[in-house]
C-alpha cells in the first residue's frame, strides 16, 4: 500500500460550515446532539496529539509531519464545523464535559506530559514512530465508525457523515501505508503491537467512561453495529500482522455494566 504524502497536501478536503446546509440539521434530538457535541470535544482535542508527537522522534519523519500539518489543518475545520452545528441547535461547545480526573489530567497534559513524553519517547528511538501510527489508525477508525452508525441511526446527519467521512478514509490510509513500511522491523512491530493494546476509546481520558457511555450506547446498542465493530479489529489485526487483537471490541466492552 502507498500513500502520496504531496498530492494530499496538495489537496486537503476543506469541510467548513458554509460547506453545509445547516438549517437541514436543526431541530435534532438530545441523544444526537449528544452524539455531536461528544465528537465535537473528540475532533477538537485530538489537535493536541500534534502536539505531543512533535516532541517525539516522530517529528524528525518528513513525510510524517508533513501529513500532520495538513491533518490539522483538516481537523481543525470539521471541529468549526461541528461547533456551528452545535449552535445551530442551541448548543454550547467547551470542556464542561471533563470528569474531575479528567481536568486534572487535562492540566498535566498541557504543562508537564509533553516534555516527560519527550525525554521517554526519544530513549526508545524510532521505534516509537510505528506505536503512534498505530495509535492513530484507531482513533480515526473508531470516529469514522461513529460518523457511519450515526448516520445509521440518524439519517438526518447523513449529508454531514457523507462530507467526514472521505476525510477519515484518507487519514486512515496515511497510518495503515506507514505502518506497513514499518511493521517489518520487529522492535517497531512490538511498539505497534503494545500500543494498540493499551489503546482505548476516544474521549475517555478526560470525559470518563460514565459520561461517553450515552453515546456509545446509543450508536452501538444495535445488533447491526457488531459487524463493522468486527470488520474494524480485523483489519488491524491484519495491519499489525497479529491475533488475536481485538482494541474495539475491547474497548467498548468497558463501557458494558
């Protein structure tokens, strides 16, 4: 698999909130608007990931960093235009959301993490860049599996799902081609490996488990979602060349009471 890193710089998809019929998407229900705000907070603080990786060998990859500033580029308009869905309804966007642990994380993360992570990260050399990769190839399946059931479940949010979702196609193509580049090194492999383990569902850091549990309830709750929860733990496996390895099943059976 190959991705060309210069022809998506080139061409970066601009999803903002003129893109869209906003007046389409008012009036909708509290479990969507839910769902909405809940990928708004995801969308918007996965901005710090940037952050976090270019303190790390990760930003000495080209063709990474690269990928990273129209990334965010990209993440930072689909988070405007969110938000402006949001209001559309009458809806406030902040970190209200935050557990009290989850503000207390927040504060360690914006002051002391980056250079703890920095100093760790830079020990164990390059093999850190693949442990990132694979970090993000789940968090970009995961909230493209979202915008998929939500549009499922909500067919009124189908032309805002149908105008992410390219978006997230690409970003998860970018991972699974540098990964594969990479999965032959075996300390690399074993990183990758070790972090899609760890991985866990977006939003769960700061937000808990408690209040995410809404929404991953109301778009999983279907038997109809265990398919493409499956399809998505097969493809990593496939990735990392491992199994079993089940990171989304996994990770939302801890939200199972």
């Amino acid at each position: 698999m190959t991705f060309d890193v210069k022809a998506y710089t080139r061409a970066p998809i601009d999803l903002r909130p003129t893109n869209l019929d906003l007046t389409a998407l008012a009036g909708l229900d509290p479990s969507t608007l839910a769902t909405l705000g809940y990928l708004w907070q995801v969308e918007h603080a996965v901005l710090d990931l940037m952050r976090d990786v270019l303190v790390t060998p990760t930003h000495a990859e080209s063709e990474v960093t690269a990928f990273l500033v129209t990334w965010g580029y990209e993440q930072y308009w689909l988070a405007e235009t969110l938000r402006e869905v949001l209001a559309t309804n009458g809806e406030r966007t902040d970190h209200s959301r935050d557990a009290v642990v989850g503000m207390m994380l927040r504060g360690w993360d914006d002051r002391a993490r980056p250079m703890l992570h920095s100093f760790r990260t830079n020990l164990l050399g390059e093999q850190v860049v693949a442990g990132h990769l694979a970090t993000g190839w789940l968090d970009t399946a995961a909230l493209a599996l979202c915008y998929r059931r939500l549009a499922a479940v909500v067919p009124a949010c189908s032309r805002l799902t149908e105008a992410v979702l390219p978006m997230k196609e690409r970003h998860l193509a970018f991972h699974a081609a540098q990964l594969q580049q990479r999965i032959a090194d075996p300390a690399a492999a074993r990183h990758a490996r070790r972090a899609a383990r760890a991985w866990r569902w977006p939003g769960t850091r700061y937000g808990g488990y408690a209040a995410v549990h809404p929404v991953v309830e109301f778009l999983f709750a279907d038997r109809a979602a265990r398919a493409p929860v499956r399809a998505v733990d097969e493809d990593v496996q496939a990735l990392l060349d491992v199994a079993p390895l089940t990171p989304v099943r996994s990770a939302l059976g801890r939200f199972v009471r």
